[in-house]
C-alpha cells in the first residue's frame, strides 16, 4: 500500500477528508467490486481502508491509500464493462481523428511523419487515429492484456526501458494521469523524452463537470448504475482545471501560447477564460510544451 497525504497536484499539506467507507457507502462498493471486478478488491479492504481527501488550494481529490503498481495492473486486466452487450472496440471515433488532425497542425516540426508517444494507450485507438493522420507512432501501455491486437499499425510497447534515449515531436497522455499513483513524477520522468519543440497534449476528467454537482460525494462509490468518477481504484485522482494546472507548472512545462492554440482548438481557449468565472466549465486538457 502507498500512503499519499500531500496534495499530488500543488503539493499543498493539511488536506481535508472527503468522504471514507461507511455502513452504507461499503454496501455499494461491495456491490460495484462484485460487478466489476468479481470480489477482487474487496479482499483488499483490510490492508487499503478507502479515504479520499480534497486540497483546501486547488480542490484536487485523491485515495490517500494506494494499491501497489502490481495490484493495480491485476485489477485493470480483470476488469469488466459494467454494460451488458458492451464490446472492446480498437477503432477510432471520429472525435479522436479530428483532434489527431488539430494536433498536428499544431506540432512545431517540419517533419513530415512527426513521432507521437502515446503514453497509456490502451487499446490503441488513439495511436490508431494518430496514424491515420500522418504521425509514426510509438505506444506504451504497461497492461499486456489492454494492449489490443497481437500486431498493431505502430510500435507497441509494453516496458518504459524500450523508450530509453528517444526523443518524441509529441507526447499524448489521454485520460492517464489520474490513474498512476504520482502525476508529479509521472509528469517529471517523461521530460527525458521531449525534445526543444516537443508539443505534450494531457486531458484528463474534470471532477467538477459531476452531475450531481455540490453532491457528487453522495453518490461515491456507486449508485447503482453509474461508477463514481473516483471509484475504487478506477481513477486514483480527481483533477480540477486549478489542480492540473498546477501539477503542469510544478513538473515544469509552460502552456502553449495562445496565439497558436486558438488556430486549432478556439474552444480550448475559451474555456480556459471561463474557468476564472465557472469552474465546472473549465478545461481539464492542456497542451504545453517545457519551460526554456
């Protein structure tokens, strides 16, 4: 287990407990786990209690008791969609393709076929999209059973050591970061594969867009129906516009300008402006590039 009592955005102290296990909270985590992941993770309750805590600074949330890597690479390869009928797909939609396509009107490169990393991928639909729109692609996803196809259309790789000494036009982290235990190192150990032009593109889910609103912790872990945004141990963190923007800044990269942004993603800029007004309708997905 892996105890996280500072926030892992700002790195602030003192933080504030959301909510914990009671009576009636452990029934529905009992009910999801069995659902999804058929009793594995109630066997860890006696060693990982569940507690999430908030910041006071940038309202990031997160498990402050944590499964281990191993754990964690078990749970995600028995995993299993809560839908019935719901099947695995490998193709991309045609919302990954147009932002593929934004992005690399956006890459600072004048190579023809820019090296895209997509770090976390899954089952490769977005490495899919990015070839389909003129980048080599190199994927690294630690889970051999999310991996997707036996012989992908780009490099799959299954152990960071494979990325040692190369140097990506673009790095591309959909929906990662609140998933690894530390974003701040995460963040900090991919600089080693940018290079001066390096465009890095992180979204992430805004736990502020909850629909339930002001009462998003009545329904964690589990309605019922729907998993919580934080469910055990789906996403260990929960990002705000403030929390990712912080992390960013503290690993060291700087926004893109946006003179560049708003010739490709407008509403990407927008929304930055209104999160200073309404913050559940900011932007939890930034593009940067490092600090000179």
């Amino acid at each position: 287990m892996q105890v996280i009592q500072d926030c892992p955005a700002c790195d602030t102290s003192n933080p504030i407990t959301v909510t914990q296990l009671d009576k009636f909270r452990r029934h529905a985590f009992l009910e999801f786990d069995q659902i999804k992941y058929d009793g594995l993770l109630s066997n860890w309750l006696d060693t990982i209690p569940l507690e999430v805590l908030g910041c006071r600074v940038c309202g990031h949330a997160w498990y402050r008791n944590q499964p281990e890597p191993d754990q964690l690479l078990l749970m995600y390869a028995s995993g299993r969609p809560l839908a019935s009928g719901a099947i695995p797909t490998n193709t991309p939609s045609t919302a990954m393709q147009q932002e593929m396509r934004r992005v690399r009107r956006l890459t600072n490169t004048v190579c023809k076929e820019p090296l895209l990393l997509d770090y976390g991928s899954g089952r490769g639909r977005w490495a899919r999209a990015a070839v389909a729109e003129g980048f080599r692609v190199v994927a690294y996803e630690p889970s051999v059973e999310r991996g997707g196809e036996a012989v992908p259309p780009f490099r799959l790789v299954h152990s960071e050591s494979e990325l040692a000494g190369m140097k990506f036009d673009v790095i591309h982290l959909e929906q990662v970061l609140e998933h690894v235990p530390d974003p701040f190192e995460t963040l900090t150990r991919l600089k080693a594969y940018c290079g001066t032009h390096t465009l890095i593109r992180i979204t992430v889910p805004n736990i502020l867009r909850d629909p339930s609103g002001t009462r998003i912790w009545e329904t964690w872990p589990f309605d019922g129906k729907t998993p919580h945004v934080l469910a055990p141990f789906e996403h260990l963190h929960g990002f705000t516009p403030a929390s990712l923007r912080r992390l960013c800044v503290r690993a060291g990269y700087r926004p893109v300008p946006a003179s560049r942004i708003v010739r490709t993603h407008p509403l990407n800029l927008l929304r930055q402006w209104i999160d200073f007004a309404w913050h559940s309708l900011g932007t939890t997905a930034q593009y940067l590039s490092l600090h000179s």
